[in-house]
C-alpha cells in the first residue's frame, strides 16, 4: 500500500470513528472509549492498569448483562454502525 494509500484509509477511519461516536449516547460506552484513547492509557503497562473504579464496575456491569442474555448480536451491531 502506498503512503497515500495509507493517509487516506487512516483519514477515513477517522471520520468513521468520529461518525461513531457521536452516534453513541451510552455514557459507559463513551467514558469507556475516553480511557482507551487517553494518553493514561499510553503510559500504562497494560490497559487494565488504567481502569479507573467506575471503567471496572461499568465492564462487571456489562458482562452481567451478558450472562443475563441482555445483549446485542455482532449482526445487529454491524447493522446498525456500518
């Protein structure tokens, strides 16, 4: 691939995950989203280790929701954000 090429899938995967975002109005999703692309993640060890108390209570959160069957197929996700 050229650095061209490459410029512009990078701008437009960009533009996508901009279109996401503001697209989504989960409050978990979004502070989850926050802590993966700040630069506290950068200068952990491993992602874990820049979970803050509410980043582990919302991801408990979301995987009782899981073990409940309180959750959204990949199908339907793929549907609805691409």
């Amino acid at each position: 691939m050229k650095t061209s090429e490459i410029m512009v899938a990078t701008e437009d995967l960009k533009l996508k995950l901009h279109r996401l975002i503001d697209e989504e109005n989960d409050p978990a999703v979004l502070k989850l989203l926050d802590s993966v692309l700040s630069r506290k993640t950068a200068e952990a060890e491993t992602i874990e280790d820049a979970w803050t108390d509410e980043d582990r209570a919302a991801l408990e959160e979301g995987l009782a929701d899981i073990r409940a069957g309180r959750m959204t197929s990949w199908e339907e996700v793929r549907k609805r954000y691409f």
